[in-house]
C-alpha cells in the first residue's frame, strides 16, 4: 500500500499520503524488530497495528499532519471537481445505528437527470483514510443515470463513531445496515453496491453474506485486495526489503493485537469465502501499475468469485485508482455496459 505521487481527490484530501505514512510507520516497526531481535516483536507489532488501525490514538496515522506528496502523471481533472461541487450542493444527511452501537453518518443524494428511475439505488464505499467526497465522481455518473446515491462514511472515518477500522469486515456488516435502510424505506429497491480500495473489499465481504437481500442486483468493485493480511505483507516487503516470511511473522503479529483490540485478526478480513458464495453479477477493475494493492489481487478475486455473470477489466499503466482517469472511455463505456445490463436499463 505505498505510493508517494499520486492524483488528488476532489476534497484536497489526499489519501495516497496516508497510505504511505501506514508503511513508514510499518517499516519503523520492523527496524526495530530486526535490530533487537524477537524480544520486542509485540511491542513492534502493537506500534504497527496502532499506527495503522487506531484512529484514536496519538501516533495512529489517522491524527498525523498530512504530508505534501510529490506529484506524478497529471489528469483532466474537471469531471472530478464539477461533481466536488454537485456533491456539496446536493447531499442529505443520514445516520445508522451500526450492529455493535455506534453512530454512522452518510450522505444521500437525489438522481441528477430529467428521467429518474423508480427504485434505483447505489451504495459507493470509499477507501482507507478516505471520506465520502471522494466518491463524489462515481456517485454523480450513477445520479445521471437515475440512481438515488448513497455515501456512508466508513467506521471511524469522517462523521461515524468508532475506533478501529476493519480493513472490510467489520465494514461489511456496516453496509448490511445501510442496505436493510433503504429496503425497508423502499420493498421495491433495486440497489447497486461499488466500492475503491478498502471500499470494493467492503463490497466483496458483503457480497456473499447470506443475510444479502435479493434487492441488491450486482456490484462493481475498483482496487480491491483479497485480504487485510495479504495486503499488508505486500507493503512491509516493498517498503522494507524484508523476505516475505519475515514480514508474514510480523504482520501476524500485529494481527493479534487486532485480535485482542478490534475483534478481528488480519486473516479474517478476506473476500475469498464471500466472494465463492456470490452470485449476483460482479465487475472487477484493477489499474495494472498499481503498487498500493497488486493487481495480482483482481485475477485473484475473480477466480474465486461463484457468480456466473461477472467481468474483469484490468487498465495498462493505471496505479491505484487511476483506471477512470487513465482511461476513462475505457472505463465508463464498461461500467455503463454493466450497470445496463444487470438493471436492464
């Protein structure tokens, strides 16, 4: 998960920072293993689960100033912040009370066409370290198309409660709730799930889940990984040089501490049993430089989805959540596609 240039969201946020300040502070952890031998593994591995995890402490990554990343390949960047603007003007707020007690909050907003159509609903999860106005572009392609949105802030993230985030596990009941709320304001929904990053692993935790009413018709998920472990063991060996089992003990490690602290270890956030019950139709789309979260992870994932209709799309010399601006045709003509088909618009 590091990467030091990358494209700024519409909000100035950039989450690619916060990304790359988790590995550093990683790589701190491991030194400090390495050089001292076994004896201080758990503390490192508590530095490192803190640092990543833990939004309300003081060293967590989430309370650090944010830094200036150098920048990289320049985009068109105008869709991006025309729908910045359209999200500000239109969004409503909306809260849940999430299964273990706490406050989450989202923003809804009305179909941005002169045709709304009855009953169409999409749910856009966003990533680590991010917020909903960063899914402000793909909520305002889904309101054009007629869809009534909704963007919850992921737990301990903007305006929801909480602590510890949940790498897609515990987020994934979190989206349960968000569902049952629009079915139960509307029997009749008809409702897509999309969802970047740690959001598409939102979306493939919950995708598969037996309690998944049949009101959700497909989902669309960008730069997913398959699992919390998987992933931060990529990082520790990309910003350490460490061999994999070596990074695997560490990440292990730490996995326990968020075991003990948050409820889960980092091999239970994975999409793979999830993903082997799904059956509504999938997109999976991956930008083939991606160096945050391999793109080994969409061949990955769609091999283990159950679902007869799903579709990959891989985009050449997109990083990580580059695909819809690298290539936008490319990418919009196939989400389009998609969406129209599986609704049957």
């Amino acid at each position: 998960m590091t990467r030091s240039d990358d494209v700024i969201n519409e909000d100035g946020h950039d989450v690619i920072a916060a990304h790359t300040r988790v590995v550093r502070g990683m790589a701190a952890a491991l030194a400090a293993i390495a050089a001292t031998g076994a004896g201080v593994t758990a503390a490192a591995a508590n530095v490192m689960f803190t640092f990543a995890l833990d939004t309300k402490a003081k060293r967590s990554t989430f309370n650090m100033p944010h830094e200036e990343t150098p920048k990289g390949i320049e985009f068109d960047m105008s869709e991006q912040l025309e729908a910045a603007r359209w999200f500000e003007e239109a969004k409503q707020s909306v809260t849940l009370r999430s299964h273990d007690g706490l406050k989450l909050h989202g923003w809804l907003l009305d179909p941005d066409c002169s045709d709304p159509q009855p009953h169409l609903y999409a749910i856009c999860c966003h990533g680590y370290a991010g917020e909903p106005a960063e899914m402000a572009k793909w909520a305002h392609r889904y309101a054009q198309l007629g869809f009534t949105v909704l963007l919850p802030a992921q737990r301990a993230h903007e305006l929801s409660e909480g602590r510890y985030v949940g790498m897609g596990l515990l987020e994934s009941d979190d989206l349960l709730g968000w569902v049952s709320l629009i079915t139960a304001a509307d029997p009749d929904a008809r409702i897509l799930l999309h969802g970047n990053s740690m959001g598409a692993a939102t979306v493939m935790m919950t995708t598969g889940d037996p309690r998944l009413p049949r009101n959700v018709v497909s989902a669309i998920v960008d730069s997913g990984y398959t699992s919390a472990r998987m992933v931060f063991i990529d990082s520790l060996r990309h910003s350490s040089r460490l061999p994999k089992p070596l990074a695997a003990v560490c990440v292990d490690a730490a996995g326990l501490f968020c075991k003990h602290y948050a409820g889960y270890d980092f091999s239970e956030a994975t999409c793979l049993q999830s993903l082997r019950h799904t059956v509504i139709p999938m997109l999976f789309i991956h930008g083939e430089q991606d160096d945050i979260v391999s793109s080994r992870f969409l061949k990955i994932n769609y091999e283990a989805c159950s679902s007869i209709d799903r579709e990959k799309l891989m985009v050449p010399d997109a990083r990580h959540m580059e695909a819809s601006v690298v290539d936008p045709e490319l990418y919009w003509n196939t989400v389009n596609a998609f969406i129209k088909r599986a609704f049957e618009l």
